[in-house]
C-alpha cells in the first residue's frame, strides 16, 4: 500500500528497446555494451515525465542473461542503470542476470521480477501495465496481472499472442496508459 493506505499503480518497463535503444543484429535486439553506447529513445523522457506526474510508479524489469553467460559484467550493467536514473525518473530497477537454464523465477517470461517488486511497493496488478519489445515482457506483464503493451520493432522473433495495445514507441504507450480509466483492468485496443 501507498503511504496513503491506497493501493499504488505501476508502469513495469523493459529496458532496451523500450527506454534505450537496443543493438539489433540479424533482426535480434540486444542491449548496448558500454555506458557509452546508451541511446535513450526519442520521447522517452517526456513520457515517462507525464506517467509519473499522473502517480505511476517507473519500474524497469529487465533480463541481462550477458551477465550469467560471461560476455558481460554487472558492472557495466548497473553504470548504465545509474546513468539511466540520472536522466530519467525511475523508480526502480529491478535485474535477473540468468541465463534460461538457470531455471530462475525472476527471468522474464516468468513473473517474479514484477510480482516481487509489486509486493515491495504495494502495487495493484491489475491497474498497472507492463510494456515491452519482446514476446517475453508481454507474457510476464500477462502472467502476473498487469495490462500489456507491445512496442513492434520488427524484430525477427516470435511476437507475443495477444497484448492488450500494439504500438512502436514509449511516447504512444504512454498515450494510451494515460488515457485508460484510473485503475482500469485490461481492455483490448
């Protein structure tokens, strides 16, 4: 709960491809390698000015299985949270760095990132959104509650079965989270 006794909304974010521009290679989004190669999207600090000024809480929710399979260090990935954060207002960042086989339950497809952090914040699922650019973020979004956005880059992967909204960048989600009922449970754009 809120310090207010009242259940809190969240906007649950993945992080590249949705905040910063993911290194597409062979039709696959990958996340930058160094702080340098950081590219916050266009829009993307506006939108999320305007959801948080609206009380949503901005939790990034992001797998780095780089971590686990030794190509890159957690290290680099939390300077480039913290250069981030200090661009943008986030809330939250919350990190599995498994890999699939570590059979984890916090590796999105699975839900735990977001459940775990909704429990820390007292955050109402069902009035909260998960927005994200692979089928993986909107399965989570699904599996814990959350309406979901898929951000279409094209990518060549499976897409996600059914999101409640489609389009292709933050600054449009962010449009239509805004426009959505106070507390409003998924609908179907």
């Amino acid at each position: 709960m809120g310090i207010d006794g009242k259940s809190r909304r969240a906007v649950f974010l993945d992080r590249d491809g949705v905040i910063n521009r993911a290194v597409v290679r062979d039709g696959k989004p990958y996340p930058p390698a160094r702080v340098e190669e950081l590219d916050v999207l266009p829009g993307v600090a506006v939108a999320l000015e305007r959801l948080k000024a609206a009380g949503y809480l901005l939790i990034v929710v992001t797998n780095q299985p780089d971590v686990a399979r030794g190509t890159q260090s957690r290290t680099v990935v939390e300077a480039i949270h913290t250069r981030l954060a200090s661009l943008l207002p986030i809330d939250e960042f919350r990190v599995c760095y498994h890999d699939d086989g570590d059979a984890c339950v916090c590796r999105k497809p699975k839900p735990g990132l977001i459940l775990d952090s909704a429990r820390a914040h007292g955050v109402d699922l069902h009035a909260s959104v998960m927005v994200g650019d692979r089928w993986r973020d909107v399965e989570a979004g699904e599996q814990a509650g959350c309406a979901t956005v898929f951000l279409d880059h094209g990518y060549a992967e499976r897409k996600p079965r059914k999101p409640d909204a489609v389009f292709g960048s933050l600054p449009e989600a962010a449009e239509w989270i805004l426009a959505r009922p106070s507390g409003a449970t998924h609908e179907v754009c």
